[in-house]
C-alpha cells in the first residue's frame, strides 16, 4: 500500500522463513501476493494457510488486501471449500 514492494517482499520471506506453517503468516503473504498482483502464490500460500488451520471465512470475505482476486474462480473455491454450506461462484 506504501508502494515500497521490494521491502514488503523481504519482510515477507523472513517471515515466511519464521513461521513457514503458522496460518496467520501464510495468510498475510497471501494477501501480500494477492496486492502485488501474483495471483497464483497468492493462492498458494492460502491453500497452505488453510491446510494449516486458518479457518475465518468472513475475514477472508472482507478483507480489502483481497479485492484483485476475488474475480478469480480460486478465490470463489477457496471459500466454498472452507464453508460448504456456501453456493458455489
């Protein structure tokens, strides 16, 4: 947001070499890749995340980090997959 990607990236991988399992650290880098329009290591890292434990939908749901991908059918499976009971797409 602060248009200072590079250092964003490192601070990044440092916490990704920190905490490479903790849910709160993949999801942040999700968001990270998701604002630096990587799309596909965003969705990466929330796979990871997930897999790890992160389990809260309705901050996924409205977290403004997230606002590139949520036109991505991954972002539409990601949620469908950690709340069945939401209608797909």
């Amino acid at each position: 947001e602060l248009g200072n990607a590079d250092e964003a990236s490192r601070w990044n991988e440092r916490a990704m070499e920190l905490g490479p399992r903790d849910p709160a650290t993949l999801y942040n880098s999700a968001c990270l890749f998701a604002l630096l329009g990587d799309a596909d290591r965003c969705f990466e890292c929330f796979d990871r995340a997930v897999e790890h434990g992160f389990a809260n939908v309705q901050w996924l749901e409205h977290d403004p980090d997230l606002d590139g991908v949520r036109n991505d059918p991954r972002y539409h499976a990601l949620l469908t997959h950690m709340n069945p009971g939401l209608p797909a797409g």
